[in-house]
C-alpha cells in the first residue's frame, strides 16, 4: 500500500475521520474543565558528589560509585524522616484544612501526621540526569502550597544530611564524656584513699608537698645549719707572727660540708672573719748570732 491509495482511502472516508477527530479533541477537552487544576513546583538541588563525608575532602568518585551515591541521596529526600520534617516545619497537622481532609479521607483514624507524611511523599517526584542536580518536584491544587511544600523539602533534606554528619560525633563525644566522668571519679577516689593512709602512717608533711625522704632530710639540714652557727667555726693555727692560712675543709669543718650536701634549700657558706690589720705585716728576718 502506498501513499496514492491511503489519500484515496481517506477521501472516500473522509467525514468518518473528522468525526473521530472532533470526537476526540472534545472528550479531551471536557476531561481538562472538569479535572481539577494541578499547579506543579521543581527545586533543583545540588549535590556534590565528589566530596567524602568522612574525611570532607575532595575525591574523584568512579562513574559507578557516583551513581550509587545520587541515587543514594534521592532516597533520603523520598525518606519518611525527611517528609516528617517538613510536616513539622510548615506546621501542617495544625492547619484546619489539613485536618478536615484528614478526617474526610481517613475518618479520624491513626495518626495526622503519619497521613501527612503518605500524602506528600504520594505526589512528589524525584529525578536527576546526569549532572549533579537533583530535580524535587512536588504537585497540588495550590499553586502556592506547592512552591512552599517543594521548598521545605530541598531545606529537610540539607538539614538531614548535616544531622547525618554531625550525629555520630556527638554520640561518640557523649561516649568519651561518660568514661571521662568514670575515670575522673576513680582518680579522685584514689586519691582520697591515698590521702588518707598518709595521714594515717604519719608520712605527710605540714604542707603536703614533699614525701617523708624530703622531710628528714630537710630537717637534718636545718639541725646541722642550726649547730654549725653555734659553735662557730674552726680557728687557724699561728706560730709566732706568720700567719698560716687553713684550708675551708679544716677551717669550716663538717658544717661547710653539710650545708652542701644538704641542698640549696639550707645551704649556707660562712665567710672567714676579717684578719686584723697589724697581724698582716711582713716578719721581721731572723738575726744571726755567734757563738
């Protein structure tokens, strides 16, 4: 059958094919009077696809990870927890529509929200190509309600996600809290047992600073520092008038000794005194006498 017999065909049938076309363009057109307005609203997400959520570095995903990934966050917009947040932001179950139509379609029964939740999801359409961008789509009888529905979804899903970020961090940060409180509360008991047998044994200082070993030893060097000012130190020996210098270890004795060892807490030097002045001439050379 070619061209030339189907116009043929259609001369002769002519009027029949202009009623089913006049037909049909009817039909269609009362169908659209009579079915309800649907105004439909789209926000375009952008989601980036190459970015790690663990280490929140820039990684080149393979083609196949990235679609998985997408596909990924398509499935958290079209999430019960991501709609229940948009109920709860827009306020929807107490709005006196909502609950008319609620009490209409379900009669009272169940839950408003849980409802809420079914309807939004039923007439919204995700899809992306692809880019990168996530097409939300979200269509209704008001126009305006479906540019603010359509809106509340795109901010639920990125306050979703960074929930998603930040929640395993706080759940560990409560963690580590919770074994710090445990440990802090062992230390602090550990030390008041500690304490306590100090003070029991008698091994505590006044002041609680310095082990039973410092403070002996401290208080022997203060004895001796004490003793060693009291007696004074060890006069030099002179024969006739020359002057014989002492060494500090005969001079001082054991005082300059155990100063030293005893730290530089109590250590203490103690200067010679002064040689009177009519003591420091020069001898007088020897005569010589005969026999």
């Amino acid at each position: 059958m070619n061209l030339n017999l189907f116009l043929l065909a259609l001369r002769a049938r002519l009027g029949v094919f202009v009623l089913v076309l006049a037909a049909t363009v009817l039909a269609a057109t009362v169908v659209s009077l009579l079915l309800p307005k649907s105004y439909k609203a789209t926000a375009s997400v952008l989601v980036d696809a190459n970015r790690d959520e663990q280490s929140l570095s820039n990684v080149l995903l393979p083609p196949r990870e990235r679609i998985g990934y997408m596909q990924t966050q398509m499935d958290i917009i079209t999430s019960e927890r991501v709609a229940r947040k948009v109920v709860q932001d827009l306020k929807l179950a107490e709005s006196p529509a909502s609950r008319e139509a609620f009490e209409k379609e379900a009669g009272g029964t169940g839950s408003i929200e849980n409802w809420l939740v079914e309807n939004l999801l039923k007439r919204l359409k995700v899809e992306t190509s692809q880019s990168s961008v996530i097409q939300v789509s979200f269509s209704s009888a008001d126009p305006r309600f479906s540019a603010l529905v359509t809106n509340a979804f795109a901010k639920a899903y990125i306050n979703t996600m960074l929930e998603l970020r930040v929640e395993p961090m706080q759940q560990a940060a409560v963690w580590f809290d919770e074994q710090l409180k445990g440990l802090r509360t062992s230390l602090e008991d550990a030390q008041a047992k500690l304490t306590d047998y100090h003070r029991q044994q008698g091994i505590i200082s006044a002041d609680e600073r310095y082990d039973v070993e410092n403070a002996r030893l401290g208080e022997i060097s203060t004895q001796l520092v004490r003793r060693c000012s009291q007696t004074g130190r060890i006069p030099g020996k002179t024969a006739g008038r020359s002057i014989q210098r002492v060494p500090p270890e005969a001079e001082y004795g054991p005082c300059a000794r155990g100063s030293e060892a005893a730290g530089t807490g109590h250590a203490v030097r103690r200067q010679p005194p002064a040689i009177p002045a009519p003591a420091l001439r020069e001898p007088e050379p020897a005569r010589q006498t005969r026999r």
